[in-house]
C-alpha cells in the first residue's frame, strides 16, 4: 500500500462513510451469526504423540501388560486435636474408624454412588483392622475350620461395636506389627491390604497413633474410552459432601474434585476482577480520551471485536478452552491500540498539528478532513501492525496441539477483526458522530490529544525526547546489556510443567470481606494437594511412573540389579519425587517384590525360590525361568503384572511401578524414574535396557516437545516479521535498514521478559510460551506505529534530497514521541492495567498471564519509546557523518 493508496483509502472512506458504517455492521451481524448457528463443545490442550523411546515403551506396556481402567478417588483424614470422632489428634481409634465404615456404607447406600463403585470399592485401614476383627469372632465361634469368606460392611462394623477400647487397642496393635502377618499385604489386591499403605510417610511402622490416615476409592465409568469419566467425578463431589458430614477435618482428592475447584475459581476469579478492570479500562480510556463520545465510539468498536471473535469461533466451531481464555484480552488491549491511534491522529489533524501550515481553516480543521488527513498517516501503521501481529499469533498454527492451533486460529482472525473495526468502522462512525454534534448541535469536536499540551504527561514525553537527545549510545548500551542479562537469566529458567501449578489458591482474606456477590470461595485444593504428597503414597492418574525391561530377563542378575536399583532410592538425595513407604523402603512394585511377596504367602513358591536360593538373599540364582512358571501358576495376577509371557510361554519383558508425588512436576518424576532405569542397566551390565514409561514420562515428553515446538515457532515469527518489515520498508522508503531497527526493541523487550520471568520464578513452559507471544505481538505493533511516525514527519522536514534540514531531527523526534508516544502511553496504561488485574485471580493460570502480559506489555512500551527512537537517532547521525564525508 502506497502513500497515494493510504491517501485514496482514506478519501473514499471518509466521503461515503454512512455507507461504510451499513455495509461493515451488515459484515458484522453475519459473522456474527456463528454465534447462534455453530456449536463449539468444551474442550482441553489435547494431546498428541511424540516419537521417543519413551512413548514406544508405553505402547508396548499397554499392549502387553494392559492398564488399569479404575479411577482411584483418595480420602484423607487428619486429626483435630479437639475432635470428638478422632481423640487427642489421634485418627486410629475406634470411633474415627466406625465413622469410616459408616461412611463406606453410605456410600453403597446410595445407588448413583454405589454403581461407579469398582469391585475392590472402598480400602481403607479400618477394613483391615475390622476383617482381622471379624476373622478372630469367627474363629472363636467355629467348631469346625474358620469362615474365610470376605466380611461384608455390616459385619466389620458389627465387629468393631463389639469391642471395647482396650480390646481394639490390642487388635491395632497386632495389626500393625511390622512383623504380623498383616504388614507387607498387596494393598491393591482387594483383599485385607497392607496396613502402612493408609498411614503417612513418616509412621513409626508399630505405633498405635498417627495423626492423619488415607482410604482409596476405586471408581468406573461407562463413558467411552475418550470421554471424561463425568459420573464418576460427579460421584466424588458427593462423596465429598459425605466426608465433611463425618469428619471435622478431612478432605477429598480426585479428578473430578479438581475439575471443580478450578472450574468455581475460574469463575470467582471474573466476578472478583471483571468489575475491577472494567473500572481501570474506563478510567484509563477516559484518561486519555477526556471525551465520553470517544470513549463510547471506542468501547463500541471493542464490542463489534467481540462479535467477530463470537462468529468466528462459531463458524468454524472451535472447542473452547482455558487456553482460549486469553485471546479476548488480547483483543481488547490491540482494540483499545488502534483506537487512540485512529482518534489520536484524528484529532492532531483537526488542531493542526500534522501539517506546517497551521492557518485556522475551517476547511483544513474540518471533521471529514481531519480524520482523512488522520487516517492517511496511520492506516499504513495498521496495516502493518496487523498484518505482522497477525503472522506473529498464527504461526503457533503449526502445534501439535489443537488447543493451540485453536488459539493460533482465533487471534489471526479477531486481529484481522480488530483492523476492520478500527480502520473501517470507528473512523467512519466518528466522521458521522462528530459531524452530527457539530452541525447540528453546535458542539466544537475538536479535542487536544494525549501527550500534546502542557500537561505532566506532555512534560514527561519531553524528557524522553530529551533523554534521547542526549543519551542515545548510553541508553542503548544500557538496553543491550540487560537483554543480554535476560537472556542470560533465561538459560536457566524453569521449564517444567506442573500439573499442581494449576490448582487454585484461596484468595486474600480482603478479597473474602468483598459483598457476597463477588466474594470468592475458599479453596483449599492447592494445600490438600501439597498435603497429600507430602504424607501418603498416592493412588490414580500421574501417581505413578513405570521403567520397561528388555533383554536377558531369565538372568538371575537382572533381579539382583533390580534390586540394587530400587535400594538406593531410599538413600538418593537428588531422588524428590519417588515415594518412600513408612517402613523405609520405596513404593516400587516390581518382579523382586512379586516373588517374595507371593512366596510369603505360598509354600509352593516359597520352596521353589528356596530351591534356587543359593546365596540366602531370598532371590533365586539359577533356573529363573522355573520360578517364573510357579509364581504364574500360584498367582497369576500379581506375576503377569510386572513379567509378560508370551502365548508361547516365553518370557520377554519386565516392568516396575513406582509410585511418585502427584504435585511434582512431569520432569522430576522422569528424571527419577530415568535414573533408576539407569541403574538397573549399569548393575545390569548392559544385559538389560531398561526404559522410563508411564503416564508422567509421557506428559513430560510431549511438554519438552511442544516446548521446542512453540521456540521454533517463535524463531520462525521473528524471521518472517523481520522479511516483512525489511521488504516493507523497502518498498515504501528504499530503506530496509529500518526493518531490523523496528524489530530490535521487540527483541530487546522479548529478553528483558524471560529473564524477568526467571527473576520471578515464573516457568517458561507450553503454556506461558503462548503467552510470551503477546510480547512479539504487541510489540511489533507498538514499534511499527513509532517507526511509520518518524519517517512521516522526516519526510515533512526533509528537503529534496531526503536529508533533514538543521535542527530537523529535534522536532522529528519531538513529533514522534510526543504525538505517538502519547498514544502508545494511553494503550500501554489501559492494556496493562486490564492485564495487570489478572493477577488477583484465584486461578494460577490466570495470575500467569497477566502478569507475564502486563509485564509484556510495560516492556514493549518502554523499548519502543526509549530503545527505538535511540537507534534511530543513531542511525541519522551515521547518516549524516556519512554524508559529510566522514567528518
């Protein structure tokens, strides 16, 4: 687009403005429609498939060894200290665990919480504590051989009623005898189960007292294998509802617990803020504009914004998400951008301040003059900041995640709306609005723009230019020296993907005195979370990671390398997400703990592994293949789940489970986990491999993937807006060099972002690697406005030769930064300050992204206003020395 193009541009729209306004609302309502006609469903990041050895060792596991379907719901119970149920703090007595049977039988009283109930149902340490009850009654009553047949609910209740404190204190006791028969069970076979499994990490294995105690429930659904389990999680709110009937201090953790608390703070969290940025945005605006005609016309065209992004998302029936949660705030801070541009152009046209001829004409300070003349300097800017911030947000369309090609999708096209609202729309509606006040009303439109004047932000304005003036090279360096800090700092942020990252956080307590319509809830979530990890081993999804075994399998060292493996656990300092048992050892299940648990149970398999124990170590040392036939053939459930064989008979891999921390981070676990497969194939002597797999491993690889996905994008972003600035600049002013100085500042502000990231903690992951894109986005727009205003007014003060004439630089610098910057300054308080309130939320997400945008935005606007106009004070003096021959 040419200057004559601009100029003719702006002519047509202004001369038939009326039919511009019909034709682009008509535009609107179609698009639009989408809102009503399409059907977007709910959706989420997705997943997709990246190729690792890592991914193909899942594959296989669940090929060969299959998984596990239930959905494991975990009920913790603390002591109060006070509590009339639990004693003295104390959660192992009689009454806490009759209160936990009850519960158990309200819970398969109720027929919607009963049939999501799998078959092991509820384990909890009271089932044990009461079967073991029950099994002594009936040995007691039988005169022929003892009923061994599973108590039923009312029995262990029953059980337990009937004794007195002393009595139950000598059954717990005996229970948890490190050395009784009960200590040392497989907890997740339905049966009795292992007493440590309920009680926290640090249990005395033997005490008869602990303050807290864990129950599983285990959960199906019908759904479809890609459905959300919704009947099950809807179980779990009730029975959460259950728990807090029972329990003073107690708590639920499952999927559909979380889904809950994150949904309720999502929606807290826009009660709490809406209002408060709502009233900053309208402050800010009125701020700058000091109109309230100006600020209608500009609220206006951030609603035809919204419009579009409805329809879009409509037509093309784009699944909402919390990813998308992000692109209306985007286009709000880019709508209210392009707004004080167009207006503020408008209005230095109509004061006379765009031309050298400030004769007070009519004809020249006219409303249909004044916006073409407007328009004219700033729609090329547009057109340039749209299209670059357009290609910067759709080059995530190449993700592997559809959420992200979603998000990639949305921002191009509501960029794109925002140039029609803004370059189409507001321009012709203001020519109309103005025009009407004016002939009709007698009301002079003719308004001072922000930054001009004599006021404080005029004064402030000045000093920049002053700073530039003088300083240019200093500031320059200054820049350079804290991205290279920046980037420096972003070498070692954290690049880990948390899923507790997610949780909500309860809110202030000045945010739970607001009046009830928008004071928020109380979350616990995050702690329970925290809790949880911290005290018990945990059950269901990402509770536990996996390492796949290939190779000499039959080889008596393997198991001797498994467990050497698995030993060292324990006594790893760097080890923070594997758990450990009460008794000391680590939660693994694996081959090593297959046979000696069964062989504990089963004289066959005791005497063959005794047969084959020729060190007294209680692992076999020759003819392993054998004990695998009778360990198969005395269990086959707990030997075909850590060694598969074939139909053949042959055996050909092994696996452990090992239980990790739920609240830790993807990476952690597999970098523990990659470190005892490690292990076993150094004990090994390489006659194994041994590979992490698991749910955990496989989050972490596709997070590290897509994290190299969104950096190459990045990468290629910034190549394609630097091609498009340099042949944009090129074409227009025959000097490309411009091209890399626009983008310069972007950079700059982009480093000075990371590095202030890794400052404040904050990850550099999948999800705020979408975000940091606003930092490209925004800035791009903001430097190409400075840029475009620079060369205009250089063009005014050049004389034929394109050289500006003396003291010209001045009052084009002047000019610039007093007449755009004013602009960029009101965007970057009302953008910010709608970004900025984010981080009163409640979900963190949300806290992240509006901090990391605020900070994107604050940035981009103190590099293009300082940065920017340094290099091209620079550039003109190179210029100029250059001109004179070097002297």
């Amino acid at each position: 687009m040419s200057r004559s193009l601009a100029t003719r541009y702006a002519d047509g729209l202004v001369e038939h403005s009326r039919v511009v306004i019909v034709l682009t609302l008509l535009v609107t309502a179609m698009v639009a429609a989408g809102v009503v006609i399409g059907d977007p469903e709910d959706g989420d990041i997705g997943q997709f498939d990246a190729d690792s050895e890592e991914t193909e060792a899942l594959d296989e596991i669940e090929a060969t060894y299959g998984t596990d379907d239930d959905i494991v719901t975990q009920i913790v119970i603390r002591g109060t200290g006070d509590s009339a149920d639990t004693g003295d703090g104390d959660v192992l007595t009689r009454e806490s665990f009759l209160e936990g049977l009850e519960l158990q039988q309200d819970i398969q009283e109720n027929e919607s919480l009963n049939a999501t109930l799998a078959d092991q149902g509820v384990l909890a340490l009271e089932n044990v504590v009461a079967t073991g009850a029950v099994f002594e009654d009936r040995a007691a009553e039988a005169n022929g051989p003892p009923d061994t047949s599973e108590p039923t609910l009312e029995e262990q209740i029953e059980a337990l009623e009937d004794r007195s404190d002393e009595e139950f204190a000598e059954l717990l006791e005996t229970v948890l005898d490190p050395d009784g028969d009960a200590a040392g069970a497989d907890a997740g076979s339905g049966e009795e189960g292992d007493p440590y499994e309920f009680l926290p990490t640090d249990y005395e294995p033997g005490a008869t007292t602990a303050d807290s105690r864990v129950a599983f429930v285990f959960q199906i659904d019908d759904g479809g294998p890609d459905d959300d389990p919704e009947e099950a999680y809807a179980a779990q709110l009730e029975i959460d509802d259950l728990v807090d009937e029972r329990f003073d201090d107690a708590f639920v953790f499952g999927q559909g617990i979380t889904d809950e608390a994150s949904s309720n703070a999502v929606g807290d969290s826009f009660g709490l803020i809406t209002p408060v940025a709502l009233i900053l945005v309208l402050v800010a605006l009125g701020t700058a504009y000091r109109d309230v005609v100006d600020v209608l016309v500009s609220v206006f065209g951030i609603a035809v914004v919204m419009a579009w992004l409805g329809g879009i998302q409509g037509w093309l029936e784009v699944p909402s998400s919390q990813l998308l949660i992000a692109v209306p705030f985007l286009l709000i801070g880019l709508s209210i951008d392009y707004s004080l541009h167009v207006i503020m152009r408008s209005r230095e046209a109509r004061t006379g301040q765009l031309e050298d001829d400030t004769a007070d004409s009519p004809q020249r300070r006219g409303v249909r003059n004044g916006m073409r003349l407007g328009l004219t300097g700033v729609v090329l800017a547009l057109a340039a900041a749209t299209f670059s911030t357009g290609i910067g947000f759709l080059s995530n369309v190449v993700s592997p995640l559809p959420a992200i090609r979603d998000f990639a999708i949305l921002s191009a096209g509501g960029i794109f709306a925002t140039f029609v609202a803004f370059a189409i729309l507001v321009p012709a509606l203001k020519v109309e609005i103005d025009g009407l006040l004016e002939s009709r009303f007698g009301r002079d439109r003719r308004k001072q723009p922000f930054g001009l004047g004599t006021g404080p932000v005029n004064r402030a304005l000045t000093g920049v230019v002053s700073l530039v003036q003088r300083g240019p090279l200093v500031v320059v360096l200054i820049a350079f020296l804290l991205a290279s800090g920046g980037v420096y700092g972003a070498t070692g942020i954290d690049t880990e993907f948390n899923q507790a990252d997610f949780l909500p956080e309860d809110a202030p307590e000045w945010a739970k005195s607001l009046p009830g319509p928008i004071a928020p809830d109380t979350y616990t979530i995050s702690d329970d979370a925290e809790y949880l990890g911290d005290n018990f081993q945990e059950r269901g999804e990402g509770s536990q990671s996996q390492i796949l075994i290939r190779g000499s399998i039959t080889d008596p060292a393997t198991l001797s390398a498994i467990e050497s493996a698995t030993d060292d656990i324990a006594g790893n300092e760097s080890n923070t997400t594997i758990s450990i048992r009460a008794d000391g050892d680590p939660a693994v299940e694996s081959p090593v703990t297959a046979i000696r648990t069964t062989a504990a149970e089963n004289d066959s398999v005791a005497t063959a592994l005794e047969e084959r124990d020729t060190t007294d170590n209680d692992l076999p040392d020759e003819d392993l293949e054998g004990l695998y036939d009778d360990l198969y053939a005395a269990d086959a459930d707990a030997a075909s789940s850590v060694i598969y064989q074939t139909d053949d008979g042959e055996y050909e891999s092994m696996r452990l489970l090992l239980t990790v921390r739920g609240d830790a981070s993807s990476q952690s676990i597999a970098d523990d986990t990659r470190d005892v497969a490690s292990a076993i194939e150094t004990e090994s002597d390489g006659a194994v491999t041994a590979v992490a797999a698991g749910g955990p491993i496989t989050t972490a690889v596709v997070q590290d993937a897509l994290l190299e996905t969104l950096v190459q994008a990045f990468a290629v972003t910034l190549v394609v807006i630097l091609v498009f600035l340099t042949v944009l600049y090129w074409v227009r002013h025959r000097k490309p060099a411009f091209g890399v100085l626009t983008l310069a500042p972007v950079v700059a502000a982009l480093a000075w972002l990371l590095g202030t990231m890794a400052v404040l903690d904050v990850p550099f992951n999948s999800e705020t690697a979408v975000i940091t894109s606003l930092a490209i986005g925004l800035g791009v727009d903001y430097s190409i406005h400075v840029s475009e205003r620079f060369l205009d007014e250089r063009d005014r003060r050049s004389d034929s030769n394109g050289t500006l004439e003396a003291g010209a630089l001045e009052d084009t610098l002047r000019a610039t930064i007093t007449g755009t910057g004013g602009a960029l300054l009101g965007s970057a308080l009302t953008t910010a300050a709608g970004f900025g309130v984010l981080a009163l939320a409640l979900a963190p997400p949300l806290q992240r992204f509006g901090l990391v945008t605020g900070l994107s935005i604050i940035f981009a606007f103190i590099a293009c206003l300082t940065v920017l106009p340094c290099l091209l004070v620079l550039r003109e003096r190179v210029h100029a020395w250059r001109m004179w021959g070097g002297l």
